[in-house]
C-alpha cells in the first residue's frame, strides 16, 4: 500500500520540528538588549525568517479552501503576533530565556494557527469547491511554520555575523 505523499511529508515535517524546536529554543534569545540594537540587518534576517515560516504555512495548506493572497494574510498577522511574541518575552524576562521563548512560541503556535483557521474559514476564498482546513491541520501548520522559523533564525543570525555584522 502506497503512503499517501501528504501524510508522508506530515510525519517528516513532525520528525524535522522535533529535531528543530529544542535546538532553536537553545540558541533563540530575541530579548533585546541595549548593546544589541535592531538594525535595518537584523529586521531583514527577521523577516526572512517569517517568510520561510509562512511559505511553510502555504505549502501545508495549499489543498485546502484558503483565501487568495494567504501569504499576505499570514504576513500581515505578523504585524500583531510578532510584537506580542516580544512583549510576552520581555514580561517573561524573568526567567531563563530559553524558557521564555519556548512558552512565547508555543502561544504564538495556538494563537497563530487559531487565526489561520478563521482566516481559511471566513476570508473569501480563491477556490470555494476544496474544503476548509480544520483547526488541527492549522494549528499543525503554524507548529511546522514555527518550527522552520525558529530553526532558520540562528543560522541566518550566524550568517549574518560572519559576514562581519554586530549582533
């Protein structure tokens, strides 16, 4: 019996996250600290890293009724996630920082893939005919979304500081 490729990609996705996530909350610190200012650098690695996030999320959800221009929709979500990622952190500063990121990013995963589903569910959509993606295949999008994200974000920090940039 042939493995359907979705669900073959969905078992990968979940065994590539679970390599990530722990790996990505070691490294992952974005407290800001005054003698790391965010500069124009840091904002691109930043948004490149939502980006890899939400082209994660579009290809999940690419079989399913979801509203046209979804990657605008999810980037456009950032606008209000990602700011209330870091408040939490900053009101988590606290505690150990990998601590912080990991209950910061695992809201942001509910919160996240809760908007994505009223997003697919009340949005117009661009194909009506497929069906509407279920609350538990959003919120494991924004869980492989995350996951990507946060494993990219060190390394495109990394790259960045050898290039010869101040981080």
């Amino acid at each position: 019996m042939k493995t359907p490729y979705t669900f073959t990609f969905c078992r990968w996705s979940s065994i590539l996250a679970a390599i990530l996530l722990p790996v990505s909350f070691a490294r992952a610190n974005p407290i800001s600290m005054p003698e790391k200012p965010l500069t124009p650098e840091i904002s691109f690695v930043i948004g490149c890293a939502i980006l890899v996030e939400v082209t994660c999320i579009a290809f999940l959800l690419r079989r399913t009724r979801r509203p046209r221009f979804l990657v605008f929709w999810i980037a456009g979500m950032h606008v209000f996630t990602y700011p209330a990622f870091l408040s939490l952190l900053w009101l988590l500063s606290e505690i150990r920082p990998a601590f912080a990121v990991a209950i910061g990013e695992g809201l942001v995963v509910l919160v996240e893939g809760g908007l994505i589903y009223l997003i697919c569910r009340f949005a117009p959509s661009a194909n009506p005919g497929l069906a509407t993606p279920s609350a538990i295949k959003c919120g494991f999008a924004s869980f492989v979304g995350n996951a990507c994200s946060s494993g990219v974000f060190p390394i495109l920090i990394a790259m960045y500081e050898h290039k010869g940039g101040t981080h």
